[in-house]
C-alpha cells in the first residue's frame, strides 16, 4: 500500500516538474510578432463604417424638455415673477410682510407643498401653501382664510400686510402651486 500511494507522490511531483520546465517553452513559442498591427486595422476596417452625422436642425422637437423653473418676489414692487428657462411667463401682484415682520430676502427653494395648510399661531387656512423658509415658517399662500369662510387681505394685493409670508391672490395662488415644483428656486429682492 505504501508503495502505491509512494508511486503516485513520485508521478505527481513529476507531472509539476514538468510542467514547470515546459511553460518557459510554451511562452517561446507564442511569437508577439504574429500578431501584428495590421491585422487590428484589417478588423477595424471589416466593421461597417458609422460615419454619418445627424443635422440637428432636421431633428424633431422633444416635447419633454426639462424646464427650469424660478420664482422671483421683488419686495419694493410688491410682485411675483415666474420663469421658464430664464424666460418670464407670469407676473402678479402678492403682499408680502409689514413692518416689523418682514419677508426675508434671500435665495430659497419651494421645501413643501400642502393644498390646506393650517396656521396654529393665527388660527386660519393658507390654502395652496408652498413652504420656503423652514425655519420661519415663511411661505407662499393664497389669501389667508377665517374658519368662518372669509378671505382676509383681496384689498391688500400689493402691499406690505402679511406676517412675513407671501400672499398671493384666489386664483393666482392656485396657478402658482399647480406651476411650481418642489425644489423651485426662490429669490426674493428688495
């Protein structure tokens, strides 16, 4: 049995020598030079040539381009611009925050959206509410709206009344959310 087992040890050790010996032969005989560069360009000329340009003025337009969308509030004019890739669409009157309590100016981003919001501290709706400011709860709304129904503020349309916020119009303030994204950039200037 030790003899077998011996035998087979010795054929084992034998076959690895030999391979060991053999690959430097084996790497000899792979000639790089057989394989030359012109056989590289003979594949790439055999591929179908691709060389045609599309004119882009032939092409039709894409429906679903992507529009960048801003909303500017311009504080000395008590007014709301919307743009489209840095094209004006819309412009409407707001009322944004009186004395002592006013808008802050600054760049900003539309955070949330709420077609209903509630305002615990003045105890009223802000329909079409669009959250700019996180930390002062400033926003953008339609005119605030009593429990009872009524609608504080359609006389006040470009002037400085709110808390803080921005109040647009019943109509406009509907268009604007429908409009804006969350994520719209918002710029409010003196």
């Amino acid at each position: 049995m030790f003899r077998i087992i011996l035998r087979d040890i010795l054929i084992l050790l034998a076959t690895v020598v030999l391979v060991v010996f053999s690959v430097p032969i084996w790497a000899r005989q792979i000639d790089e030079k057989s394989n030359q560069f012109d056989d590289y360009i003979r594949v790439i000329s055999a591929l179908p040539d691709n060389r045609e340009i599309a004119a882009t003025e032939n092409l039709p337009e894409n429906e679903d381009k992507t529009k960048i969308k801003k909303i500017i509030i311009d504080l000395s004019e008590q007014k709301m611009y919307l743009f489209e890739n840095n094209k004006q669409i819309k412009e409407t009157l707001v009322s944004t925050g009186k004395a002592g309590m006013w808008t802050p100016i600054g760049e900003y981003q539309v955070h949330d959206k709420n077609l209903r919001a509630w305002s615990k501290m003045a105890g009223l709706w802000m329909p079409y509410w669009m959250l700019i400011e996180p930390n002062k709860g400033i926003g953008i709304h339609e005119l605030p709206e009593w429990p009872g129904g009524y609608k504080e503020g359609a006389n006040h349309l470009g002037q400085p009344v709110s808390h803080g916020c921005i109040r647009l119009g019943v109509g406009a303030a509907e268009e604007v959310y429908n409009w804006v994204e969350i994520g719209t950039e918002v710029e409010i200037v003196e």
